[in-house]
C-alpha cells in the first residue's frame, strides 16, 4: 500500500534494471533468431560500460 501524503520512494538502480529489461525484451521479440551474446551485449550497452570505466 502507498503511504498516504504522496510520499513516493524511487530506486534508480531498479528503474534503470527495469528500462534495460525492456529494451532486451524489444531486440528479442523483434529479432528473427535468438539474439547472440554480442547482440545481447550491445542492447545492454555492455561495451559502452567497459569503456567507460576504462577511461577512468
């Protein structure tokens, strides 16, 4: 139940988690076959990630 007053608590990681489930969900239903892992990797921006904290 949500608090009353309008109190609302965000987990940014969670919504993050959530936007990124979804965005894999849309490359599965629109690829033809299963999505390979370097295709899995670039929806999940995995190689954006590495070389961010690469460039630390």
């Amino acid at each position: 139940m949500a608090p009353v007053g309008g109190t609302t608590v965000q987990d940014h990681v969670a919504l993050a988690e959530i936007e990124l489930c979804g965005e894999l969900i849309i490359a599965a239903s629109a690829a033809r076959e299963r999505l390979s892992l370097e295709s899995i990797d670039e929806v999940l921006r995995v190689t954006e990630e590495r070389r961010a904290g690469a460039g630390q």
